[in-house]
C-alpha cells in the first residue's frame, strides 16, 4: 500500500521497532485509503459550508507520519484557508509526516493530548486509532470539547468488535495475567451516553492480510507483535495456536476489519464534569 512520495516502503526506513510495527501493519491493510476515501466525503460537505475567506483551524490528535492528516488537509483546502496543528509523541513518526509537507500550513507537536496545551480553539479536531493508547478517555474529550469552537466538529475512529478485536481478545486473555481487554468503539460510545454526549456513528470496512503469518515469516511475526501489542519471544509458545485460531477466521489469507467513526460536536459543550 503506498502513499509515501518516496515509493520505497517506509518500513525499510531505520526506526525503533514501534514505528516499523506500525509501519508494517499499515503495509498489510486497507484501512487507510478506505478511511482516507470516507473522510473525503464527509469533510467535502462540511467544508462545502464554509466561506473562502474563513480560516479553518483543524488539530490531529496522534497524526502518525500525516497520511490522513495531509488528505484532510487537502479536502479542506480547496474550500477555505487552513490551519493545521498535528501532535503525535513519535519523533520517528514526525519526522517522515514532516517529510511529506510542501506548502501546507502544519506545525507538528512531538506531545502526546494528555500533556499538549492548546491555545487556539478549533473547527475540527480529529483522533484516528489513538485512543488504545490514552487512558483516561473521559479527561481526553473534556480537553477536546474545551478546545472546540462553537459547531465545530471531533471525530474519533476507533475499531469496533471485528474479528480482529476478538482475536485480540482472545489471546490478551492467554498472554497477559490481567483480564486486559481491547478498547474498542462500543466502550466509547457507552462513556458518551453516559457523559450525555450526542454523537452520530459510521462504520468503515477494510482487510487485514495476514498472509505473512500464515507463512510465520518475518513481516507476519511483526504484524503478530503490533496486533497482540508482545514482543514475538512472548508470543513464541502461543505460535501454533494463533496460526490455527487465524486459519478458521481468513478468508483467501484476510481478516475483516470494521473501524467506527464517532463525529461529536460542542452543542453538547460544558455538560461534563
Ligand atoms: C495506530 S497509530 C495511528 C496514527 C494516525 N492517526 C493514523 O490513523 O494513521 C497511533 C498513534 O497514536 C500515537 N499516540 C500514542 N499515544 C498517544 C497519546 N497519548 N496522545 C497522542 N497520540 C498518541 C502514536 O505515536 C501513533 O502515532
């Protein structure tokens, strides 16, 4: 799958081991460019709205290396001035997205939300797949809402309970001695409506293709660490049974995988506490 202006896969690049994981498991899905082509659609009608002369203030909350970022951007651009502000704590990550920006006004933040102060407020906040790794979700949309201009909008994706989540699920419960589960889109939306927080819901579909661990083969083992979030030592004496697991679940050598898009906007502001 590539998006890189440099057609060389950016996993070959020479990152800690983190980044490659994430790296490899974007070589391996579709998930990009079918989140890329829904945005599209979503942000053309919003932006459609909106005067040329305005300035849109857009914040990416976890930018990654920017390819969502960048095609927000984009969609935006042809309506309205932008402003983007992109934070992610990945210095690795940060500098490939910085790599990527020609003329586009983006300053890049290497924060992660918890410790980032905003001193603007924004028309568009996004989060996409970052929330796995915040902990306190209630604190992190208190912070976004706080920062969001009057209708403007925050969008969350997150995956839903796919086959992958519950294959996730299944081996977290064998690795790890907690009873750790997946976050996953339903946990958010139950603190919404517990928040009393109004949200609409979308659903994205895409493959994984887990061919390469089928084939036990390097890339499929990296695939396996970012999936079960293990180094592959840890892995190693549930091999055989993860292979069979995948093995009832592929299709043709790939997983479904469903990611839910949460659009929340301020009319709900100042309700939480
Ligand atoms: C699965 S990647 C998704 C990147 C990008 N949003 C995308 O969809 O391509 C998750 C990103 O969240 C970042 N991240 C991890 N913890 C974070 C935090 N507390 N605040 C903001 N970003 C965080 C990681 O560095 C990583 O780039």
């Amino acid at each position: 799958m590539t998006y890189m202006k440099d057609p060389k896969s950016a996993a070959d690049l020479l990152f800690t081991k983190r980044h490659q994981l994430f790296l490899n498991f974007d070589e391996h899905t579709d998930q990009s460019e079918n989140a890329i082509l829904y945005l599209n659609t979503q942000l053309s009608k919003l932006a459609s709205t909106l005067s040329s002369t305005s300035q849109f203030n857009y914040l990416d909350v976890g930018c990654g290396f920017g390819q969502k970022t960048l095609a927000i951007i984009n969609t935006i651009q042809a309506y309205c001035l932008i402003k983007t502000i992109a934070l992610d704590p990945s210095h690795e990550l940060l500098s490939l997205f910085k790599n990527e920006i020609s003329d586009q006004s983006i300053d890049l933040f290497p924060s992660t939300w918890e410790e980032y102060q905003p001193n603007i407020q924004f028309d568009f906040i996004s989060s996409f797949h970052t929330f796995y790794y915040i902990d306190h979700w209630q604190f992190a949309i208190s912070k976004m809402l706080d920062a969001l201009k009057l209708n403007g909008q925050i969008c969350i994706a997150l995956r839903s309970i796919d086959p992958v989540c519950q294959f996730k699920d299944y081996f977290y419960s064998k690795i790890y001695d907690d009873r750790r589960r997946e976050r996953n889109s339903d946990e958010l939306c139950e603190l919404l409506i517990k928040l009393n927080i109004e949200y609409q819901i979308d659903y994205v579909d895409s493959l994984l293709d887990i061919r390469d661990c089928l084939e036990k083969n390097k890339k499929g083992r990296q695939l396996l660490e970012f999936i079960l979030r293990q180094p592959y030592e840890k892995l190693a004496d549930f091999e055989d049974e993860i292979i069979l697991y995948l093995k009832k679940i592929e299709n043709n050598g790939y997983l479904m995988q469903r990611d839910a898009y949460i659009w929340i906007s301020n009319q709900e502001k100042g309700k939480l506490s």
